[in-house]
C-alpha cells in the first residue's frame, strides 16, 4: 500500500495529489483511469477538487500493478477486476468452473496444429 507520511489517519482522504505523490502516477493518468475504469470513483467536492479513500487508492494500485508491472492493457487490466470482484461475489462453498488438465489441453492444441498442417499441405 502507498505510504503516507502527511499525518493523517491510515483512513483519511486524500488529494489527487497527494495519492500521486505516495504512488508516482501522475495526476493526469488517475483522471483518465478515472474514466476508464468505472469502479474508480474518487469523491468530488465543490470545484471539482477529488478526494480518494482508502479503497480508491487500493484500486489505483491494482490498476498501476495490472499495467505497468503484469503488461496488461487498459481493457485488460478492467476484465481482470471485473474477474476478480465476479469471483469475490460468489457464495461460499460455490464451485469454480474447474479449467481441463494441461495435458488435455496439450492434446487439444496437437490436434489443431496438425489440422491446420493437413489443410496447408492440401
């Protein structure tokens, strides 16, 4: 998490500024993350100025870790937190959807190569 040293509270809000400063993502990227990533909703007082809580700023650090150090893309980067929370949102004791073996998928992706190696050499 970012770390703080203005004296405030763990759960004070924050400046746009003050969350670049702790983060190192200028103002400018937060406002556009802003728009394109609809769970990022930082309040907003009269002229505009944004306040960020604690769960905004845990947010712009998934999004900047999704980003700039996994090298996922902005649209990316939103299906994989809409994957997460879908995931966070099921019941307990729900089944996830269990993925083949990788053997299987081993098999599976053979058979297409050999396929597509047929239908060149014809």
């Amino acid at each position: 998490m970012a770390s703080f040293d203005d004296g405030k509270d763990s759960g004070a809000l924050r400046t746009i500024g003050e969350v670049a400063k702790a983060t190192g993502i200028k103002p400018h990227v937060l406002r556009y993350w802003e728009q394109q990533f609809p769970t990022l909703r930082p309040l907003t007082r009269s002229g505009g100025r944004r306040y960020y809580r604690p769960e905004d700023i845990e947010l712009v650090e998934r999004i900047e870790r999704l980003v700039n150090r996994e090298g996922y893309t902005l649209k990316g980067a939103k299906a994989a937190l809409r994957g997460a929370s879908d995931q966070q949102a099921a019941p307990q004791g729900a089944a996830a959807p269990e993925s083949p073996p990788a053997a299987d998928l081993l098999r599976q992706l053979e058979a297409i190569r050999n396929d597509l190696k047929a239908a060149l050499a014809a």
